[in-house]
C-alpha cells in the first residue's frame, strides 16, 4: 500500500528529476523519488 506524503527540495535536485521525466528515465516525480530511496536501500545493504 502506498502512502501520500510531502517533500521539499533543493530546486536544482527537482530540475534533475524532471530532466530525467522528460528523457523517459522516470515516469513522474513519485517513481522518482521512490525508485531512488529503494536504491539507496539496496546499496546500504552491501
């Protein structure tokens, strides 16, 4: 179950991200964020 929340950040880091929604990397702001927390996840775990 997924779960509505709000965020700030750094207007050069959300250029990023819709940069990166523009090119096809992510679809939006949320599969964004949520691709990058699990992968930051992921990297915590090696």
């Amino acid at each position: 179950m997924k779960e509505r929340i709000t965020v700030t950040v750094d207007k050069d880091l959300l250029k990023w991200v819709d940069k990166n929604i523009d090119t096809k990397i992510f679809a939006n702001r949320s599969h964004a964020m949520e691709f990058l927390i699990k992968q930051k996840i992921l990297e915590e775990k090696k």
